[in-house]
C-alpha cells in the first residue's frame, strides 16, 4: 500500500480517526451524530479504511460497532496520533487570549546579550504579543509590566515575584590582554598594575568597594554591561561579570587564581495586577526555559 501523496495521507489520517470515534462511541450512528456529520458518510470512512487495509475493521450487530482484533493491533498508534495532533493545536490555542503588549525592563546585556538570541522563537510562538524591552532609564515597576533586575543593587523592587535565579560573578579578561600583560598574581597586583573596566552599578555594592577605592587603573565605568562585556573580550582590561558570560565567547578567560566572586541574585517582578495574566504567564515561561537551557538554575515563585 503506498501513501505517496499528501492528499492520500490525509484521507488515510480522516479514516484512522474516524475508526477510532466510532470504537470510542460504540455506534457508528453516535459518533456520526457527536462529529456533526452523516451516519452515511461515517459508514463510507470505515468502509474506505477496511479496503485500504484489505482487512475488517468494525464488526456491527445489533449491541452496536465493536474493534476487530485487525483494529486492536492499530489503536494505540491511532490513539498517539490523536494526541499529537491535540498536542499541537493546544501549543497555539487561544490566541485571543494570548495577546497585547508587554513592558519588560532589564539590566543592559542580559537580554541585549542571551535573551534576544531566542526572542524569535517567543515571537514564534506567540506571534500576537509585542514586546517592548527597556534597558536605558530607571526601573519603574508602577509603569512596567515586568522587571528582571539584580536584587542587591535595586533592592527596593516590590510587586508579584514570578521567579528568581543566582547569578555567580568574578574577574574575566581575554586572552589578548593576557598574552599582552600576563596573569596577576594576587588581588593586590591586580588592582595596582591591570587595566579595569567595571559596570557602575556592581562598584555601588559593599563587596566592590575595595575595587573602587583601591584600583590604580580604573580606565573605564559604564552603565552598560554589554559595553564593558565587548571591551573587555576585545583585550582592553579585566572587568567582573556573571559567570553565564563566560560560555558565550570563546575569548574570555576566568581569573581564577583570585578569590573575589559573588553570588547575586536576580528576580523576575511583574506589576501586581497584571500578575495573572496569559500574556505575562506566557512570556514567564519562556523566560523560565530559557535559564533551564543555560543550565541556570531558576526557582518559581508563581
């Protein structure tokens, strides 16, 4: 039996299903009648089905229509393949539902660096939702939907946390500068003779004051982590970043002969009465995953 064009798959997938309602509902009148279509043509469906596998499919007597042992052997498959399809329509389901518009604000490099790499599969996916990604002013959780921010340098964040994550920090430089400067030896021989660039918001933290007062070499502060991230893996300094940075660019080096790294903490909070929404479940989930695929581990709070 060949199934070589699409238009005979799909007659043989509208047959397969159809044996499989009538098996379910014991009657082809009743599954004709629960599908709103003829008794006539549900008898044809099974009856096209029976000459297609040149075998019965459906014994009929006056208790109803009962599965063949032929049909036993098959109805498993039947039954995956239902599913599959079911599977597939609730990926997209509720559409309607699933739309509108989002405010997300960010510290620069986290989206701007990872997240914006699988932002095509989000739009893919929800296709009716548009995102706006704020990375340039102040986070503002009574005009956002959604903040990701480090817990430690904006403390002050209230509204419905959806997730958390830890994000791990040390010294990073490139291997350029290391070649070019060679590897310091201790903190102190760092902070005396190598060149720094740093966010400006880590040298706020208690844990970075000793670099911020110490440093002989503090060439360049930024507001943007994804800034200082290029600076550095282009071999102008040694800067401190989350250790996710590290597996992204095959020019960055750890300094592990330091002993400075920190765990900070990263929230994801949504604006309380938008908390329940589709749309803001919709892109947590994502979100979410997406930490999963990093090897992030990410603790769920909604």
């Amino acid at each position: 039996m060949g199934m070589s064009t699409l238009k005979t798959k799909i007659i043989f997938l509208k047959e397969l299903l159809a044996l499989k309602e009538v098996v379910d509902k014991g009657s082809i009148q009743t599954a004709a009648l629960e599908n709103g279509i003829k008794n006539t043509n549900m008898s044809q469906l099974i009856k096209d089905l029976e000459t297609r596998l040149n075998t019965k499919c459906i014994n009929r007597n006056y208790e109803g229509s009962h599965p063949t042992n032929s049909t036993q052997l098959i109805y498993n498959e039947i039954d995956c393949i239902e599913k599959i399809l079911d599977s597939i329509l609730n990926k997209f389901a509720n559409f309607d539902d699933l739309s509108g518009f989002i405010s997300v604000w960010t510290e620069e490099g986290l989206i701007g660096s990872f997240i914006m790499k699988n932002m095509s599969e989000f739009y893919a996916r929800y296709p009716n939702i548009r995102l706006d990604l704020l990375m340039r002013q102040d986070p503002d959780i009574e005009n956002t939907d959604i903040l990701i921010v480090n817990a430690k340098t904006h403390p002050n964040i209230h509204g419905k946390l959806l997730f958390k994550f830890k994000a791990h920090t040390k010294f990073y430089t490139s291997q350029q500068y290391l070649d070019k400067h060679g590897m310091p030896k201790d903190i102190d021989d760092l902070l005396e003779n190598y060149d720094l660039c740093m966010v400006k918001r880590y040298l706020n933290l208690p844990e970075y004051q000793c670099v911020l007062k110490r440093a002989k070499h503090l060439n360049t502060t930024s507001d943007s982590l994804a800034l200082i991230y290029r600076l550095v893996n282009a071999g102008d300094g040694i800067t401190v970043l989350p250790s996710w940075f590290e597996k992204y660019s095959e020019n960055l080096v750890p300094i592990d002969n330091i002993p400075f790294e920190y765990e900070t903490e990263v929230h994801c909070i949504c604006r309380t009465e938008v908390a329940e929404t589709k749309k803001i479940k919709a892109f947590a989930l994502f979100f979410i995953n997406f930490c999963k695929e990093q090897q992030i581990p990410v603790e769920i709070l909604y």
